[in-house]
C-alpha cells in the first residue's frame, strides 16, 4: 500500500465518525442545526379570565342577592363591559321591589360606576320571592376580572363588598341570629307580659327595604303578648319599649323598623309583635329590654 493509501485510510474513518455524531466540519462545533426550529425560550404567560364564577351572596335593603357568574362581554357602545348575573331574593313579607341600583365595580384604585343600561337587567321582584338579574357596567383596558370588588349601597348607610375571587375582603352583612328566649314583666304583677320568641342582629330591614346608616345596625325581637287580668287595656306599643345598652345608655325603637303595636285581650295572648332598636355596630354584650320601664322585669339580652 502506498503512503498515500495510508493517509486516506484515518482520514476516511474520522469523516464517518463525524457523521455518525451529527458533527460538520467546519460548522463551528457546538452550534444548532439552522434547519431544525428553535427550542422555546418560555411558556407564554396565561391570558387573563374573561368569565369568573363568583359563588357569593350578600344582604342588602331586603334582598339576599346569590351572585352567580361575571363575564367581559363587548358594551353596547361599542367598548368592554362587565356583566355580573345573580338571583335576587326578596325577604319583604308585602312589598315587591327592584334590586338595588346604588352600585359600583372597583379594581385597586379605579372605580367603575357606569352601568351600561342595555344589558343591564334588573326586574321588579314580588314579595317573597326570587327573579333572576344582571348588572352590567362598562369598563375600559384597565379592568382586571380576577381583581374586581362589587360594592352595594351608599356610603351613608352599611354597604356590602364581594370580591369576585377569594374571601379576602367580603362584607355579607349576613343577618346574626340571637339565641334567647323569655319574659318581659310589664309590672310588678307579672299577670301582663311579652314573651320574646327570636331575635337577630341585621344591617337591613326587609319589610319596607330600608338599611341601617354607616356604624350601626338593627337588633329586632319577636314576641307575643299576653293578658292574665281581666284588664281591657293591655295594649303593646312601641314608645314602652326600651333597650338598655351594654353602655348604659337607654334607646327607643326604631321608626320605620319596630312594629310592636299589638293587643292581648283578657285572658288571651296577642302574636306578631316585632321590636327593632338601631345600635352601634358591631352590636356586642348584654342589652335589657324593658316594658314601662319596668327594671325588674327586664329580659337580658346577650349578644356575642
């Protein structure tokens, strides 16, 4: 073999070795094939939700509101919108009522208070009984679902807070039902009395839809009556009804929210009364209500 041959023999073997290893010479050793595609460099960041189920329900103003699905939709004027469905409950025993129109969106600091009115939908809702709703509000390219806070009411009277996700921030102004039950004497007899059969602490007051200003709420007792005398004038109203606050301070019933007026005749008892007193909020500690004014026959009223 001439030494020639020999040369090209090594020469030879290290060519397939190179292909056998994906290597060219010459191509900058190391380097990606520029025919095959480029790996990523990164996942692309998830876009932001479009529709949210918010899951949440609220008191206000005599309606309990279950808050169901929020989405971003195109206005009717052409821009963003946020349109939040519910189910709207309302807990008057007589009255029917629209859902309450005193509402805002917040994200951060922005707050969004145009309602966009034609896809709104808010019906008048018969007493007693449920409709669904939609509130709708138009937004702009800083709105953030995730992040989105619906406010309900006034800022003079107690107002409700739902975050759309988590439940961090809500304010339910969800009604607190107090466990108590007994008498309150009327006089040292003890023949005339109330029997207090319930009572809650509540931010609103269903029958007539009203709401307690900011920094309060309303404690309502319901009681019978009854007459063990033969006494004809045994009459219950509101203005002989009093609560002591665990301060001392003495307060009347409330306008607009205790109906107390009920009448036991002889020898019978008398139901349906409702005594509603507006304290400072949170409501916490012993109260006493009175009849006449009437101390020893007070009723304590513990409240956690």
């Amino acid at each position: 073999m001439s030494a020639m041959s020999k040369l090209r023999v090594p020469a030879v073997s290290a060519a397939i070795a190179l292909a056998l290893t994906g290597c060219v010479p010459g191509s900058g050793g190391g380097q990606a094939d520029p025919s095959r595609p480029a790996a990523a460099s990164g996942s692309p960041a998830a876009a932001a939700p479009t529709e949210i189920q918010i899951n949440k329900s609220y008191w206000y103003t005599g309606f309990k509101v279950t808050l169901g699905a929020a989405r971003l939709v195109a206005s009717s004027a052409g821009g963003k919108a946020v349109t939040i469905e519910g189910v709207f409950q309302n807990l008057s025993p007589e009255h029917p009522r629209e859902p309450a129109s005193d509402v805002l969106l917040t994200v951060g600091d922005r707050t969004y208070a145009e309602p966009d009115h034609q896809l709104e939908q808010l019906p008048e809702v018969p007493a007693q009984r449920s409709q669904p709703g939609t509130y709708a509000f138009a937004v702009d390219e800083h709105f953030v679902l995730a992040d989105a806070v619906l406010v309900v009411g006034r800022p003079a009277d107690r107002q409700a807070a739902i975050p759309f996700t988590g439940p961090d921030g809500l304010v339910a102004l969800e009604p607190k039902p107090v466990s108590i039950t007994g008498k309150v004497l009327r006089e040292k007899s003890g023949k005339v009395y109330l029997t207090v059969s319930a009572a809650e602490v509540r931010a609103d007051e269903p029958l007539l839809h009203g709401e307690a200003p900011t920094g309060q709420e309303f404690v309502r007792l319901t009681f019978s009556a009854t007459n063990d005398t033969a006494a004809g004038f045994a009459w219950v109203f509101d203005r002989d009804l009093h609560l002591r606050l665990p301060d001392g301070t003495v307060i009347a019933t409330a306008d607009n929210c205790s109906r107390a007026q009920i009448y036991p005749a002889p020898y019978a008892t008398a139901t349906g009364g409702l005594a509603c007193f507006l304290v400072p909020s949170p409501a916490s500690g012993e109260y006493l209500l009175t009849w006449n004014r009437y101390a020893k026959g007070a009723l304590r009223v513990p409240i956690d």
